[in-house]
C-alpha cells in the first residue's frame, strides 16, 4: 500500500483552515476496486476525482483508477466544499504511483486550486483566507493558480508559486520546490473608478455637512427627500470623503470578497472602501449571509464601507430588521447544525427615503396626495429600533431650478477630505477608534461635554422622546462635531446641532 500526505485548505464563514489531504492507494484483493472520498466532503468535492484522473492522463501521468484508493480529509468532523481540492488529490494520487518518479509532496506547502481537465489550474475561492491559515500554522509555501496569485502573494513570509499546468508544477517538484522559480506576481491593488466630486451638488448644505459629520465619525445616515433632491448623488460621493484603509482593513474586505468569490482575478488587495447598494427586494440571506452553504451577505460585503439601501420604507420590514444586531455589534453570528459562523459587518449604514407614499411632502410646488395616515404607515414600515440605530436623519429639500443652474460650486471632494481625516486621526489618538464605534464607558471617557450641553440634551429628551440609544448618539454625534472642528470639548451648540440630526424622531408635521 502507498500512503501520501499533504496540505490543502477550504474556509468556513470567512477563516481559513488547513485540511490534511491523505491519499491511499492499494491493489484489489478481488474484483475491482474502487475510489472513496472521506472527511465530510461536498458533491464539488466527491467529484473531485472525476475531474482529476483525466488531468492526470492529459498531464502525462501514470494512475489507475481500478485500484482501491482511499482519500481522507482531516479533520473528520468539519464539511468540506468546494473544487480547491483538486490539486492537492492530483499531486497525492501521482505520488502513489512510484512511475511518476515524484519525490513526496513537501510538509511546508499548501496546494491550492481546481483543476481543468487538461491539467490547468484554475482560480478558486478564499484563498486569501487560507494563506493567512497557511501563515498562522507556520507552512512556508503556496502552490495556487495564477488568478489567485495576487491576493495570495500579500501574506508576508509565505512564498507563492502558481504554474499554470499541472504538467509545470510536477516538473518544479522533480527539481525540488525551492529551486523553482516563484511565478506569484506583486500584489496588484485593485482601486475603484474615480468617485464623483461634492462639489457637483448644488446647494443642500445642511446634508453635504451632515454627510461630513457622518464620514469623520463613522456613523449611520438617513436622507429623507422628494425623488430628484440628490439623496443618491450625495450618497455616492460620501466614499471619497472617508479615510484610506489601513493594510489590515485592506485584508479584511479581500479576505470577504475573496471568500465570496468576488475578487477580481490577479488582484492582490481591495485598496478602497466598498460601496454596496442592493435593490429592495433582497432576500435577509442575501442582505445578512447565510444560506445552506453559508456564505458573506451584502453588509459583509460592506466591511469597512457602506451599505446604501436606496428607497428604505420598499425592502421587506423583517429583511430590515436582520440588520439590527450587525449594526450594534459590527458582526453577525449565523448559527447552524454543524456549528456558529461569525461574519464581519462593521460598516456604515446609508439610506434614502421619501417623506411620503408619493414623494412630495413639503415640496414648494408639488402637492401632497396622502393622507396623514398613510404617512404613518409609510413611515412605519422602518422600525424605531432600527432607526434608532441611525445617527443622523437628514432632510434633503428639493432644491429650486436657479440654484441648479447658477448657484455656486460647493466644497470639492479632495477639500472636505482633508478636514474628515483631520479629525478621524483626533478620534483615533484619543480613543483607537471612530466614534461611532464607542461603546458606553468609552463615550463617558471621552466626551468632555459642558454642563450646558448635557442638561440640553436632558430637556430634549423629556420633550421629545428620544430613547436612550438616541441619546448616546446624540453625543457621539456632537462629540464628531466639536472633532470636526478641532476642539476637545463639546460645546451646547454641538449637542444642538446633533439634536437637529434626528428628524425621524418627531411627529409628522
């Protein structure tokens, strides 16, 4: 019997682990064998071998499919899926056969890829994530396709090797893997087409502020509207505002999209923020992930950027709703029969709605058809919790015809830039955070109020309502105000204006 072990890896949620790939080859003692895949595998990976003895043979490589083979993924006792195991059965089979002339796979490499039936290698999922597994448990080299070159080549310490056939990889094996040449290209960033400009927008001062607020401090933002007053337009010009991400922020949003199989192919890292904007009708599984085969949803797809729901009160309450606990915990738990999965989900929530069911309440030349009534109603379809969990709801007026056309151009991008990341480094020296991430103690600690601006907020309270998660907004709202400004303490005009951010909070007039 012939017995060959080497390293493969899969994901689970959006981690890595490494699987040990155990191949087994004997003679039938009668009749003819047969090939079993063990270790709790998918249909992608039973199927496995289907797809490999053919590139074996199209490879040159001696293999018989009628002797009983045996192959065992450990650990037993977490499912495994997906076509990445391909590689890794290749290279075990052949080197079961004494023909092929392979010296055993090296213990410090992970084989990585699916395999075509002509023996090329082809890009697979997650990668990314099971490099930093590879890394973590101390293996030194990778062996992936080159689509996923890039985003494997960014963990440091790992050497990356992508042939682009299985034929070239078994000739660098014969001459020992650490004489072959590394094929894994630099990490390519992948950046984003260029944002439109603020400065584009006429007009709506009060919103472009509050968008500024919402981009220095991290928070959540409601613009409330008649179609056409700019909702959208501001929205998407709110990621040129935010700060660049960090290295480990950049590895965490490839790591989801990696894992989601949405990396574009040879990029290495996912340098901008992510801006996700999924239609109405979203399904809760494809809002917040999950699934049979649990996979990252679109507020994970937004980690570390934004997830703009457009036409808010249209998207299903109870899909609404999921987002309750990503919002305040900044990730989600999905559990399952076979165990909990944990997915990030610290992003900023955006959303536009109307004031009405027809879109024109308070416009200066349009008239209302509804109803107090059907306002409510509409309004009702968003739940307080949820809206308790907006920082700011700002109101974006139609804006008049002589303004669009002479009025003057307003701050640029790159301008407002400068003064959002200004004061996201202030919040960052003071407290390793953005505010809006504070939690209870933290907002104590540092909000550094006057007395003034508490008792306010206090008589705001009492005459309009708010809750008390409204009122911890509140303040980490005006604490990114006097942040903004550059002041350490918050004064009772930043508590004021924070109080002006919550619009949602009062009756219809």
């Amino acid at each position: 019997m012939e017995l060959v072990q080497l390293s493969a890896g899969t994901v689970e949620g959006v981690d890595g682990y490494l699987v040990q790939v155990e191949v087994s080859r004997s003679e039938p003692s009668t009749g003819t064998g047969r090939t079993t895949v063990v270790g709790l595998p998918d249909a992608a990976v039973r199927e496995s071998i289907d797809r490999v003895t053919p590139a074996l043979f199209s490879s040159g490589l001696r293999h018989r499919p009628a002797d009983h083979l045996v192959i065992n993924l450990a650990p037993a006792d977490r499912r495994k899926e997906g076509p990445a195991f391909d590689l890794a059965i290749a290279i075990g089979l052949a080197s079961t056969m004494p023909e092929n002339k392979l010296p055993p796979p090296p213990v410090d490499t992970v084989f990585l890829a699916e395999l075509a039936l002509d023996g090329t290698l082809r890009p697979c999922r997650g990668v990314l994530a099971c490099a930093i597994a590879a890394r973590d448990a101390g293996l030194k080299r990778m062996v992936v396709a080159a689509g996923n070159a890039g985003e494997a080549s960014v963990v440091a310490g790992l050497t990356v090797y992508a042939p682009t056939t299985l034929t070239d990889l078994v000739g660098w094996l014969r001459e020992g893997l650490a004489s072959a040449p590394v094929a894994a290209p630099e990490a390519v960033t992948y950046l984003a087409p260029e944002i439109p400009d603020l400065a584009d927008v006429r007009g709506q001062e009060f919103a472009k502020r509050a968008l500024l607020i919402a981009a220095a401090g991290g928070h959540n933002l409601l613009m409330l509207g008649p179609p056409g007053s700019g909702k959208t337009m501001l929205a998407r010009r709110l990621p040129g505002l935010l700060p660049e991400l960090t290295l480990d922020e950049a590895l965490d949003v490839t790591r989801v999209h990696s894992v989601s199989g949405l990396l574009p192919a040879g990029i290495g890292l996912l340098r901008t923020r992510p801006f996700r904007s999924p239609h109405h009708n979203v399904s809760s599984v494809g809002l917040i992930g999950g699934g049979s085969v649990p996979r990252p949803g679109e507020v994970s797809l937004a980690h570390h950027g934004i997830l703009f729901l457009d036409e808010l009160p249209e998207f299903n309450r109870a899909t609404l709703e999921t987002l309750r606990q990503p919002l305040e915990d900044g990730h989600l738990t999905i559990s399952r029969g076979g165990g909990r999965l944990k997915f990030p989900s610290r992003c900023m929530l955006v959303a536009a709605m109307n004031p009405c069911p027809c879109g024109y309440l308070g416009h200066p030349t349009r008239r209302c058809t509804d109803n107090a009534d059907a306002i409510h109603r509409y309004r009702g379809r968003i739940s307080g919790p949820l809206l308790d969990r907006i920082d700011l709801h700002v109101e974006v007026p139609a804006q008049k015809p002589e303004l669009l056309s002479k009025g003057p151009d307003g701050e640029t991008t790159a301008d407002a830039r400068v003064r959002v990341v200004a004061a996201r480094e202030r919040m960052l020296q003071r407290q390793g955070r953005a505010n809006a991430a504070l939690d209870t103690r933290g907002l104590r600690k540092h909000l550094h109020a006057a007395a003034d601006a508490i008792a306010l907020l206090d008589q705001a309270v009492n005459d309009l309502g708010f809750s008390a998660r409204a009122y911890d907004r509140i303040l980490k709202v005006a604490r990114t105000i006097a942040d903004l400004d550059a002041r350490e303490d918050v004064s009772l005009d930043d508590v004021s204006e924070a109080i002006g951010y919550r619009v949602l909070d009062r009756p219809v007039g």
